[in-house]
C-alpha cells in the first residue's frame, strides 16, 4: 500500500526522489507524443468534494499521459447526492478495481482516513485545511528549477495563511531543507502558534523585503464563516502584491501564487506578467510532478508503504 497523503510525514530524500524524477517527466510533457508506458493497466480515478481546475486536470492529464485508464467522479452528480457514505463510496471504488484515488475533501485528514480503509493507493489533492502535497511539490520544483537550489533560502508565504493548505504543506516540505520562512497576513489570518515553525513578519515590507522567493496565497473566501478581512480592496492595499510593495521585492525575487488568483486582491495582473512571476509555469510543473507522484505510487520498490 502506497499513499501520498502530505509533506509532514514524508523525508527529505522522499521529496528529493519526487522532484528528480519529475525532471524526467518534464521532458515527457516536451516531446510530441507526450506518452509513455508506465501506468499501463492501472485504473486512476478522481474524487473531488471540492471545486478545482489545476490540480483535477493536471492529475488527469498526468495519468493519461502515463496509459492509465482514467475516470472522475464527480461529487455533484454522484450517488454522494443520494446519502452514500464515503466509506461506502470508497467500498463502490474498491469494487470498481481502483488502483490510485486522488481525493480532495472539505473536512482535513479525509485522505489518511481513506487510505486506512482501502486496498488502493490515495493521493491526497488537498484536505481542508491540512495540506495540499502536491502543490507544494510544485512549488518546490519550480523554485529549484528557477533558482537551482531548495535550499537556504529566504521565502516569504504572505496572506490567508490560517485557511492554507498550501501553506502548510510549503511549510512542512521546505522546512526539510534549512530554508528560513516568513509568514505575513492581517492577524486574523495566522495561526496561533505559527511562530512555533516560522518568523512572523510585522508588516509586508518586512515580509518581502530580502527575500528569494514570495508566495502569495488565495484568500479562501469560501473557508470563511464570518469577518477575516474588513474589505477586498483594503486587503489589497494593505497586504496585496501591489505596485508600491514591489519596491521592497527584487526584480530576481520569484512572485509566486498557487491559483486561482483573485486579481486586484492579492495580487496586480501587472505583477503578474512580470519576467520573476512563475504562476504559469508553476501549473506546467504540477503536471510533471504528479506524473512522478503517480509512478512512484504505483511500483512496488516505491517509497509510500
Ligand atoms: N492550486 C490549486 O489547487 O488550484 P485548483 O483549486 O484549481 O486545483
């Protein structure tokens, strides 16, 4: 049984695997036919309790790339509207030959509570507020692959860093490779005790000044039952990507955001397009990397157990 469920649980030399080989399957994205071999046979299905367009389609698009059979459950038209448990559900895929679930839920550690319960391997899309591996996978690799180093780095994260998964799973996995992290957000957006695994910036500037890399995070608008913020727009004057802020931040600073981007809130589209902001390519990356994800679940040698 081999599972990817997150970052905190997995070695330094575990995500090291996964980003080399995801080089490898980068060349695969570049080549003409972008097809090789290596699911052949297997079944790969996604299971989405929540909305997404990146990580949904680039997990498919991966395994179709690699031969699986591929197929999407989708939780609006599925027996789930009809009251079918999800241990049932994951009883209904087990039946179905599931070989690989990749599942994104709501409610935090559905996947560890997935993979207790099945006979497949489960790869965790992003679990409420828990973590979301992959994307901080890519994340990892797109840093390495501008910067040529994951390591000793100064990286600020800076927004809704109490909804984040991304957060979390960029503060577990970086974490591995001494780099110094900062968070930055209005106070009702960190965490208590954050402190206890990174620096808490007082202001933005602060935040982003000297730093190799900025990852700018969505407010998750959707996580949240009353007030975090007063308004969009004085969040993006006080904590946004904007213009005036830019002035603190390198023009060899990588700007990165996982998406979607609330344009104008967290971020300037001007900032954007700027030659060191690396969103578009971090959607390519999460492609390669959940190939390697998907290889390394499926052999028998692989590093999940
Ligand atoms: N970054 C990310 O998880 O995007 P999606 O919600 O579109 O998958």
């Amino acid at each position: 049984m081999k599972h990817l469920l997150g970052l905190r649980e997995i070695s330094k030399e575990d995500i090291l695997k996964i980003l080399n080989l995801a080089k490898d399957m980068k060349t695969i994205l570049k080549s003409e036919t972008k097809k090789t071999p290596h699911l052949q046979g297997y079944s790969v299905v996604t299971l989405f309790y929540e909305n997404s367009t990146r990580t949904r389609t680039s997990f498919e698009l991966a395994a179709k790339f690699m031969s699986a059979n591929t197929t999407s459950i989708s939780v609006q038209t599925s027996s789930v509207q009809k009251g079918e448990s999800l241990l049932d559900t994951v009883k209904t895929l087990e039946a179905l030959k599931t070989d690989v679930l990749i599942v994104r839920h709501s409610v935090s550690g559905v996947p560890h509570f997935i993979a207790k319960n099945c006979s497949f391997s489960v790869i965790n899309a992003g679990d409420g507020m828990n973590e979301h591996p992959t994307q901080a996978l890519l994340d990892m690799f797109t840093i390495r692959e501008r910067l040529g180093t994951i390591e000793k780095l100064k990286i600020a994260i800076i927004g809704d860093i109490l909804h984040s998964r991304v957060a979390r799973s960029n503060i577990w996995g970086l974490s591995k490779f001494d780099n110094q992290i900062t968070v930055f957000g209005p106070q009702t957006l960190i965490p208590p005790y954050i402190e206890n695994f990174a620096n808490v910036a007082s202001s933005l500037e602060e935040a982003v000044s000297g730093k190799n890399v900025v990852i700018d995070l969505r407010i998750q608008l959707e996580r949240q039952k009353r007030g975090f913020i007063t308004s969009k727009q004085e969040y993006y004057k006080f904590y946004g990507l904007n213009e005036d802020i830019m002035k603190y931040v390198s023009d060899n600073t990588l700007i990165m955001h996982p998406g979607p981007v609330n344009r104008g809130v967290e971020i300037s589209s001007e900032i954007m397009q700027l030659p060191n902001s690396t969103i578009n390519e971090q959607v390519t990356n999460g492609i390669a990397v959940r190939m390697a994800v998907l290889y390394l679940c499926t052999r028998k040698e692989g590093i999940y157990r």
